[in-house]
C-alpha cells in the first residue's frame, strides 16, 4: 500500500510538477573510511571518518606517509596494512543495490613499500577482487552489488609472498532506487538479441566510465561521486566524430534516465557523424574501442549506453543503429520514442556482451537505413562498461520471441516492444514471415514519416487491396461532415477533433480529423490503422476508412450511438443511471473486446489506454473498446526492434508499467481495473478536488475494500440492487487487477470470467448455475480466490464472439462516436 501511494504521488507530481531532478541524492546507508586515520579527512567536499570503529580483526597497523607529494589529498596519507586476514563490518541499513569503492594509493614508509602487496578482497562472502597488486597512481576499484542482509562485510587476505594487504580508504553507499533493474538488459551477440535476466543480482566492477564528447568530470560535478572521463582517446577515427554541447540542462523525464543515473554533463555533450569530413564514404559509423583484461575474454559485461538528443532540431529526426563488438545491438533506435516526446530527454540502455579475444569491447553508433540522406546522424552522450565479477556464463534466456512479446523490455524508461510507430518495420519483416499479410500490411508509412506527412501517390495503385481498400476521397469526408461543420464537432483530443458525419450510403460515422498540418499523432494514426484494419469484433469498435490526402491524418469510425460509457456514469443528469445487471454486462462486454485483443486472431495487441472515456455504448447498450492510437503490437518473428515511452492516462496507468517502463497485457488488466471501480462507484478515476486520501480512485477503493467496507462507496444509484455475493466476486476481481506486480494480476481472460460469475451471481446467487458455464469439475471455492488461466469456456464463447463479431459488422448499421474530452 505504501509503494502504491508513493506512486500515486509520483505520477501527480508528474502532471502538476516539472520533474525536480536538482535535490542532490542522500544514501540511506553512508559509510565513508579514511582507513588507518585517527581523524577525518576530506575529498571532494565528502568527510571520510576514521574507520578503526568498522575494524573486526587485530591483525592490522596503520601506517602514515612520511612526507606526502604536495598535492596528494590527506586521504592518502594513511593506510589500513593486514598482515592476516583483515575485516570490516558494516550494519545496513537498506537492502538492494549498493556502491562499493575502494582507494588504493601506495607508498613507502622507510623500506616497507606499499607497492609490494598483492591480495584478494571479498564482500560478504564473494571474491571481487583476487590476486590484486595495486599499480603506482592512485587507483579505485568500484564495485556495484546487492546487498540483502543487516551488514556488509569486507574482508582483506593476503596472498603469496607479499604477506600483506592495504587500503587507503573505503565507501559503502546504498544505490539510487532502480539504478540497475533486472529487466531489459539486451544480451548482444551472434545469437541475435535476446533479454538478459537478473542483471542486479550480479557483482558489476566499473571499468570505463566515459563522457562523450565532454570534458572530465570530477566527483565533485557527478550526483554519486564517480569521474567521468572523455572518450577522444578511444575513438577509432577521431575524424568520424563531431562533439556537439547543449547549455540547456537535459529535460529529465518520468521514466527516463535521473541525474544519478548520470550527471546532467554527460547528457549536455555528445559525439555525433562528423558529415562534414568529406574524405569519409556517404555513410559511416562513430567506433571507439575500450581496451579491456585479456583475463576477461568469456566474460559478460555491461555496457550502459547514454542518449540525450541534442543534435536535432525537431522530434522523430534522428534514427540510428547501435553496435557492440560488431554485432547489431539496437537498430532504428529513435530517441523521440524512448521519451515522452520531447527533445534532449536523456535515456540509458543496458547492453550485456560477452567479451572476445579482441582485448577491447567495440561500440559503434551509424546511420539507420531509415534516415535519408540529408538527416543522417547517429548520437552517443556516455557509455560505461563493467564487468561482471561473479558470472562467467551470461544467462541466456531462450525463448526469445515470447519474451519481447510479453516482458516488454525496458532500461530506464525503455520499451522494447515492436515499434508500431514504424509501421515499415512491422510490415516489411511481418513480411518475410506471413506472406498472407504483404498486402494488409503493406508499403507506405516510411516515406510518410520520412518526408513529414505528405501524401504518397504510389499507395493508390493499390488501392483495393487490405486497409489501403479503405481509404476514402477528402471530398467524401468533407461532404460527409458538412465541410467540417462546427456544431457536428462531437468531441475533442490530443489528435484532434471529432465530428459526426453521414457517409454517401447513409452510414453514420465518427470522424477524427488529425489538427491539419501537424505531424503529431502520427505514429498514433498509423498505429490506429494498422491494428483497427486487422480486426473485427463485436466489442472492438471497427474503422471504417481513413484518409491522407493534402497532408490530412483522417480516421472514420463507426458512429456508436450512445458514446463514452464514461457519460453515462457521472456527471450528466440527462442520461438515465445504468443498472447493476446492465453494468455488468458493459464491462463484461469491454473484457471480451479486450481479451480478444489481448489473445485473439490479430494476437498480442495491448491498449495501453483503457479508461471509461474509451469504451463506446452502442443503441442497446453493447460496450465497444475503441481508441487504438496508442496501441502496441506484439512483435512479428525475429523482430529485433522497438521503444516506446510510458504513455496512457493519469489514473489509470499500471504503476509497475510506469517504475520498470515494462509495458505486458496486464497494464491493460490494471487499468481495467480501475474503468471496474469507476463503473462501481460512479466517480471518475482522478477527482483533483476531492481530499488527499478520495483523490485517486484505484487506491481509495482498494482502501474501504480492505476495511471490508464497500457498501459505503458504491454509487448511490446502485444501493440495493446488487446482491452481496456479486459485489464480493466484483470487488475482488477489480481488486486483483490492480495488484501492484503484474503477475499477481489475472489475464483478461480471467477477469471476462470471473466477471460472467458475478453477473451469474446476482441473477441466481446459487452456484448451480454457475456450473452451467463451467466444467462441472472444477471447484468453485477456489476460482473465487484464485486466478484461474486458459479456462476452455471462455475460449469458446470469445471463438463464436468473432464470428458474430465480424457479421455484425458487416451487415448492420455501425454506428460510432468518438468522443475524447481527456486529450491524453
Ligand atoms: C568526523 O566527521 C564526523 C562526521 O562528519 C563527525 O561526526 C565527527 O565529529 C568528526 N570527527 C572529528 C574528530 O572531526
Ligand atoms: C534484508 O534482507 C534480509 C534477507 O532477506 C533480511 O534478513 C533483512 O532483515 C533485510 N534487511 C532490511 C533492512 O530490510
Ligand atoms: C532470475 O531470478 C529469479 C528469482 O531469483 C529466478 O527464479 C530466475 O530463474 C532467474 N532468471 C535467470 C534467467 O537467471
Ligand atoms: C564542477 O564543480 C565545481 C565546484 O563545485 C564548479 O566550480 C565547476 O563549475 C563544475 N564544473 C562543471 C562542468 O559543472
Ligand atoms: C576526416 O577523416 C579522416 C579519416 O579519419 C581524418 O584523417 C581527417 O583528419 C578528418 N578531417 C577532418 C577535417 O576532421
Ligand atoms: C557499422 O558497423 C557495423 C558493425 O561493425 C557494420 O555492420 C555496419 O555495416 C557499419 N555501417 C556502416 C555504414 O559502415
């Protein structure tokens, strides 16, 4: 409930607040040792205590410089020497993930050098550094780990003839929250990309930290006291690059990276294509190489890339692909999607590779065959590289195609899901793989988004074919809606607006006309019409053609008679109040649109905006899903490919989608059920003018629920028609679609059922019937507590709903309104 608030919070801080990235991070735990010191030094601007208090062994002397260099920082005037085992202790105060550095700086005190030593180190019980003999300079070793117990021990041994082992100075800082999250890590190799798991159960040792394209940056100017340092001297052809430097601070985003995933200078500076070295062919890559131990050949490392596109003049300019050691890592990444749209918002991307013989690790950003010529550029702002101490073999997660469809992979504000935006990329590898769909599918999107939003001839020719059929004359739609008639307008949004309209045949339409001349919305139209034109379902409100001429982004929908259910909840005192049974059905009509979607023939589709202003009533009152702009397709075969950033409305989005940016059906399912709680207590899903605590529906609801007390905030209109039993089985389905993980959540199928059991329940309140719709077997105490998958009844009904689905289509009247008043 806490984490739940916390988000809750965050997501209002969001929308009435800019994102306060400026509050410098304050580590839970914070342990800071000027090791064999008496008293305190300071570097950079950090107190480091003495740290005799953290000693848990005797084997161990201090030891002071005799006449330090002038501007050697007292840090390095003492030192920690075991001539045993050494230890030090450290209570915890948090658990997860941890920074751990070491200083080394050796010298000689009389004949004892320093420089002689060599030793192994361990943490809590894992060897992290072994047969260590510290060079010359002053050297950190920085170590991040996850720690999961009440202390933390580091241990010192000795090993071979040296007899001891020392230590300058020691830091113990708890990480920021998801400064290395266990999803969507891309393990880059010759086995195509797949999800690498777990990524914060391991033992990660820095071993480059770079500024692109920047000046060092010292601990004094990085929110966690790392130093940056610039990556000139790693560039394979320095010629091939260009710096670029940006003086605004980054536009830090909800989801993106945070300035202690790095300081704001990283993002502020970038190596972009140096086009203008024209002994370079037409079109090439930046590369540097980090050198990396011959004795790390075989082994996984990460390699964290950071973008901020500050080389573009506007959003959706900039495509590129990304290589690690040769081997495609992220192709047409496109920064503008990875964020809320919006230019300079800096991201991260975490790449796992196993290095080879080479001794470096390459990285290599070029133009995406995508761009055209004149835009070509290819960005990089900072790259890390650390290496995993405690796995030698990366653990490879094989089923690869299922993963992309359904974790949703993201890295700090990343979806890697298939980019629907890109329809190209979807039709031209759907392509390969399902020769059926060459014509649905089909060509026209990219030279759309390429040369911004003008019209393509050559798509007419083939007209007839798949959703290009449905393209309609502009002169029809402006007949249709009287050109454009003000008092036709029905509603309004982010796209646009809506108007209602008669086609030539008499049938009544909904048409959502993009604001002419602008290019946003676009991904959303081509989204809407690629998924709306494969499908046909009685509760999927269908399209009826669109149209691109003069630059016009036009959907035209089915009219759905009654509108938004949302109407017919609250706020309006003409529309009589739905009853309980009616309600019900709405929502059991909703699920199945839903369920279709989610598992259905066009499979895999999430909505992403579920909400009651989205689902249309049609004449009798029949619940119709609509508004697919949003939508995100499930990957085609050896889809490679995609992004998106968090996206949906306030009051609805799955907090788990929004922390891990980890995008699964069961978003859907979470804002469902919220639409659940909304239908039951007739109030909207955010009311900024009720108190604190009334404010967001899905915890306010979940707060009485848990006091058993739902009788008190059921809408007045309801009191005394529901039955006890189908509010309980109501209320706990609603509860279990906003479980805070989306693996406690049940599947659209689940709650389609569970939804008809209520309705069952209030119209018998015995459980014979309810065996009508069940196998017989199957024991019906335990499907009220626990989340039953791949129940055979609900596929069969959701089959013969189809094929009802697509005559109803064909033959009735359709009729649809599309009514946005929420913009997004
Ligand atoms: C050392 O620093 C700590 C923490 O800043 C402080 O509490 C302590 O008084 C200092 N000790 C001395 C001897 O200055
Ligand atoms: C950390 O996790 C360990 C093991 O799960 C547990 O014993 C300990 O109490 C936890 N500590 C904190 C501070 O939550
Ligand atoms: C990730 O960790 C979970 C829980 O510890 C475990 O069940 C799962 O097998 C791990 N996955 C991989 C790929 O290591
Ligand atoms: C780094 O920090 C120092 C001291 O706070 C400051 O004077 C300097 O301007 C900073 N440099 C950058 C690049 O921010
Ligand atoms: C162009 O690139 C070549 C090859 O890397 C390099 O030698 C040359 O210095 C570059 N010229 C400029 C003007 O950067
Ligand atoms: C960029 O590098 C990759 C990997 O080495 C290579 O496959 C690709 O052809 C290069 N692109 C260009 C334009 O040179």
């Amino acid at each position: 409930m806490d984490t739940q608030n916390l988000v809750f919070l965050n997501l209002i801080l969001l929308l009435f607040i800019p994102c306060n990235c400026s509050v410098s991070f304050i580590p839970p735990d914070n342990y800071l040792l000027s090791c064999g010191s008496h008293s305190n030094a300071s570097l950079f601007n950090r107190v480091f205590m003495s740290d005799s208090t953290f000693l848990s062994s005797d084997d161990s002397t201090s030891l002071t410089i005799q006449k330090p260099p002038q501007n050697l920082p007292a840090l390095y005037h003492t030192a920690r020497v075991f001539s045993g085992t050494g230890r030090y202790r450290f209570n915890m105060k948090k658990n997860g993930t941890h920074l751990v550095r070491f200083h080394f700086s050796p010298f000689k005190v009389q004949s004892f050098d320093l420089k002689s030593a060599k030793f192994s180190v361990f943490v809590n019980g894992i060897l992290i550094l072994s047969n260590f003999q510290p060079p010359n300079d002053v050297t950190l070793k920085e170590f991040i780990l996850k720690v999961e117990s009440n202390f933390l021990e580091i241990l010192f041994r000795p090993v071979g003839n040296s007899g001891f082992a020392f230590v300058n100075a020691v830091e113990v800082f708890t990480a920021p929250e998801d400064f290395v999250v266990d999803y969507g890590a891309r393990l880059v190799g010759p086995f195509g990309l797949v999800e690498y798991r777990n990524l914060s159960t391991k033992v990660l040792e820095t071993v480059h930290r770079i500024n692109v394209g920047g000046l060092k940056i010292t601990p004094f100017n990085d929110t966690l006291w790392r130093t940056w340092i610039p990556d000139k001297d790693y560039l394979v052809f320095k010629g091939a690059a260009k710096p670029a430097v940006s003086t605004h601070t980054p536009n830090y985003q909800k989801g993106g990276a945070t300035p202690e995933i790095a300081p704001d200078s990283v993002y502020m500076t970038a190596q972009q294509m140096n086009r203008e070295n024209t002994s370079l062919a037409s079109r090439f890559n930046i590369t540097w190489n980090f050198p990396v131990a011959s004795s790390s050949v075989g082994v996984p490392h990460l390699v964290r890339l950071h973008f901020c596109d500050i080389v573009s003049p506007a959003l959706n300019l900039l495509y590129f692909d990304v290589y690690i050691n040769g081997y495609i890592a992220y192709k047409d990444l496109d920064l503008s999607m990875l964020t809320i749209h919006t230019l300079a918002s800096p991201v991260y991307v975490d790449f796992v590779t196993n290095s080879d013989d080479s001794g470096v690790i390459q990285i290599s950003v070029g133009p995406s065959d995508l761009t055209s010529s004149i835009r070509m550029n290819a960005i990089l702002n900072g790259a890390e590289i650390m290496k995993m101490v405690n796995d030698v073999n990366a653990n490879v997660v094989h089923r690869r195609n299922k993963l992309w469809a359904l974790v949703g992979p993201i890295v700090g504000g990343i979806v890697t899901l298939c980019l629907v935006a890109t329809v190209f990329l979807f039709a031209t590898k759907c392509r390969k793989k399902k020769p059926k769909q060459r014509t649905v599918d089909s060509v026209g999107w990219t030279p759309l988004r390429m040369f911004g939003g003008s019209s393509l001839s050559r798509t007419s020719e083939h007209g007839s074919h798949g959703y290009l059929g449905l393209k309609i004359p502009f002169a029809d739609i402006q007949s249709a809606t009287n050109n454009f008639d003000k008092s036709l307008i029905i509603g309004s949004g982010g796209f646009g607006m809506v108007y209602k309209g008669v086609l030539r045949d008499n049938v009544k339409v909904a048409v959502k006309r993009g604001m002419p001349g602008s290019r946003q919305g676009l991904p959303e139209f081509q989204t809407e019409i690629t998924v709306l034109s494969k499908i046909r379902h009685r509760h999927l409100v269908s399209l009826v053609g669109f149209c691109e001429e003069n630059s016009e982004m036009i959907l035209v929908y089915e009219y759905v008679e009654k509108g938004p259910l949302k109407r017919h909840l609250y706020g309006s005192s003409q529309l009589p109040p739905l009853s309980w049974k009616q309600r019900l059905e709405i929502c059991i009509g909703a699920a199945r649109g839903l369920h279709y979607l989610h598992t259905g023939f066009a499979q895999g589709i999430i909505h992403r905006d579920i909400k009651s202003t989205n689902i249309l009533l049609d004449e009798n009152y029949v619940a119709k899903v609509a508004d697919f702009g949003l939508s995100r397709s499930g990957p085609c075969i050896n889809e490679t490919h995609v992004s998106t950033g968090v996206k949906g409305s306030f009051g609805y989005l799955d907090p788990e989608y929004y922390r891990r940016q980890q995008l699964t059906d069961k978003s859907d399912v979470y804002s469902f059920g919220v639409v659940l709680f909304e239908v039951l207590c007739g109030r909207p899903a955010v009311d900024p003018q009720l108190t604190r605590e009334q404010v967001n529906l899905a915890e306010w609801a979940l707060e009485w629920l848990n006091k058993g007390m739902m009788e008190h905030i059921v809408d007045p209109h309801l009191v005394g028609q529901i039955k006890q039993s189908s509010l309980k089985k109501f209320c706990d389905t609603a509860e279990k679609c906003l479980a805070e993980y989306s693996v406690d959540r049940p599947t659209m199928g689940d709650v389609l059922w569970n939804l008809e059991y209520a309705l069952q329940l209030q119209e018998s309140g015995q459980q014979r019937e309810l065996h009508a719709i069940r196998s017989a077997s199957e024991d019906v105490s335990v499907t009220t507590t626990t989340v039953i998958t791949g129940n055979p009844s609900t596929n069969r009904r959701t089959e013969r709903d189809y094929d009802t689905g697509s005559s109803d289509v064909s033959t009735s009247q359709v009729f649809s309104q599309l009514i946005n008043n929420e913009g997004r």
